[in-house]
C-alpha cells in the first residue's frame, strides 16, 4: 500500500499541490489525512477523482486519520458513503 500524507490544507493551493503525488500511485493508496485542518471542494474532488482512477484500475483509495472537523465536511458532504474512511 502507498501511503500519501499531506501536512497542508486541502483547500485550491492545496488540492493542486496532492493531484501529481496522486497521479503517481497505483494500487492500493492509503491517503492518511492526519496532519489536514481543512479540506475545501476543490480538495474532494481530487479525492474522488483518483478514487475513481484507481478503482476503475483494480486498485483502491482510503482516507485514514481525519480530524472531527475534516471528518464532517467527509460526512456532511456524503463523500464518507463513497468513499472509505477509517
């Protein structure tokens, strides 16, 4: 499993910034959201974008550590549903 571990907000800057590091994987990639405060739109939708990528690959995306408030914005905006978080 390729772990990816972003220690920045995922706000525009910052989804542009995660986009080749996700690019690059294969597999299996654990995306561990630990070290993340905030994640906007534009971070969610390269989440589900490579989410996307990687399963049409036979491969698989999961999010692990988010914090209670990156959590929420995973719940509120059904991204929890479509995504595996841990």
């Amino acid at each position: 499993m390729t772990t990816i571990a972003p220690s920045w907000n995922l706000d525009v800057a910052g989804a542009q910034r995660l986009e080749p590091e996700l690019e690059a994987a294969e597999g299996a990639v654990e995306v561990d959201l630990t070290d993340v405060a905030f994640v906007a739109s534009s971070g969610l939708r390269v989440l589900l974008k490579h989410a996307q990528r990687l399963d049409k690959a036979g491969g698989s995306l999961v999010i692990t550590n988010p914090s209670d408030m990156v959590r929420e914005v995973l719940d509120m905006s059904g991204f929890s549903t479509i995504l595996e978080v841990r």
